[in-house]
C-alpha cells in the first residue's frame, strides 16, 4: 500500500520534468495560459470570501455553548476550515479548467506518450483533427463531472453538520485526490478509446497509488504560482501513470 502511494506520487512529480522535454514544450502552452487565467480568478475569488466563508463555517458552533470553549474550538477548527475552503474553491476551478483546455490536454497526452515510447511526436494535423478531439474529449469531462458531482452532496452534509464536520476537510482531501486521479490520467486512456466505466475499476485496482498520484496534485493545486502548472503536469504524470501501470493493467483484464 505505501510502495504503491509512493509510486503514485513519484508519477505526479514526472509531469514537471516531461512537460519540459523538446518537443512537448509546444504543446504545453494553451493548457498553461488556461490554467494561469481561471485560477487566477479562483485566488481572487479565495483571497475575497475567506473572511466571510470562514465567518459561515464558525457560526455553526452551536448558540449554548460557552464562549471560552467556542473560542477554543474556533482556532482548532480554523485551519481545517481554511484547508476546507481552499479543496473547494480550487477544485471547482480545477473542474472549469479542465472543460475548457479539455482537447488541448488531449493533444498533449498523446505527445507525451510518444516521447514515453520513443516515438517520433507527430504534427498537428489543423482545425479538423482539433475539433474530432474536441467532441471526444468534452463527452468524457461531462461523464467526469456527473460522477464527481454524485458525491458532492455527502461531502456538503458532512460539512454543515456541527463536530461531524471536523472531518470534512480530509473528506474533502481524499475526494480530491482520488477525483485529480481520474482527471488526469483520463486523457491518456481517452485516447486508447477507454471511457470513465473502463477507466474507474483500472485506478480502483491500486487506490493507493491513484491517491498518492492526486494527492500530490491536490496540495501543489493550493501552492500559489505552482498551482498554474498543475493541469499540465498533471496531464504528463498521468499519461506517464498510464503507459508505465494502467496500461499493462488493462492487459491483463483481457
């Protein structure tokens, strides 16, 4: 289980150095200008409403309560609010991000698992070949997001729920991971015509090392400046996640 978390997160970490190779840097580009422009909305957003999401949070301390020990509980609580606040904000961001650079990452795992390969990176192919990708990849972000969206409202009821709640920012925590998980390394297996019913029982095979593998992703997603490299980082860690494991999984399905 750790070996396996380990390599998860040894996977996530590739992605800075695979996104730097000749011949991907190109490709890199329109995912990174994306990813700069929504979450630079997403931190202004955060860096805005904290007070008052904070002020929300807290104020479901229950009104009997003695206000020493509320005040106790508030700076307890507080950090695993802020973590609370900072999974949502980022990972609904993460969501749009995604919809929107959706083809582009498409491209760009297939590039990369070129190189991974040692085959030679092909060209792009114009406007046609963009939009074939186009429809491919939007219908598998949609399936994404209803299955992301199906455990949003147990997650919501943990987090309003008064001493039931101090466990949501880890709720949270392991929702993200395992949801970054499928995020990125969708892209590679999109492109060998796996969708989200073949992609789920491959990463359920090692839980481990997809929590280890979006685990890494989730905290470099909180780290400002660092945060804008996720999605193609994310993006070649998974294509590399998927070449070297999921693949030779896959096979042996067969």
């Amino acid at each position: 289980m750790i070996s396996g978390f380990l390599q998860g997160m040894k996977y996530a970490f590739s992605g800075f150095s695979l996104i730097t190779k000749k011949g991907i840097r190109p490709f890199v580009l329109i995912p990174l200008v994306i990813n700069i422009a929504v979450f630079s909305v997403a931190i202004w957003l955060a860096s805005s409403q904290f007070e008052a999401l904070m002020n929300y949070l807290t104020g479901w301390l229950p009104s009997w309560m003695p206000d020493f020990i509320k005040t106790g509980l508030e700076w307890l609580l507080w950090p695993l609010f802020a973590i609370l606040i900072l999974i949502a904000v980022y990972y609904t961001f993460t969501i749009i991000a995604n919809l929107i650079a959706a083809p582009f990452n498409s491209i760009l795992a297939e590039r990369v698992e070129q190189q991974l390969k040692g085959q030679p990176i092909t060209e792009q192919k114009g406007f046609k070949a963009l939009l074939k990708t186009l429809g491919k990849t939007m219908g598998s972000e949609v399936s994404k997001v209803l299955y992301m969206l199906k455990w949003v409202p147990l997650l919501l009821l943990i987090s309003v729920i008064p001493v039931v709640n101090v466990i949501s920012p880890f709720a949270w925590g392991i929702y993200g991971a395992w949801m970054l998980s499928l995020q990125y390394t969708d892209f590679a297996m999109g492109n060998h015509q796996l969708f989200i019913k073949e992609e789920l029982p491959l990463l359920r095979k090692n839980r481990s090392m997809a929590l280890g593998f979006g685990g890494v992703l989730t905290v470099l997603m909180m780290i400002p400046i660092v945060n804008f490299f996720v999605m193609p980082v994310g993006v070649a860690g998974g294509t590399r996640y998927w070449v070297e494991s999921l693949s030779k999984q896959k096979s042996t399905n067969y």
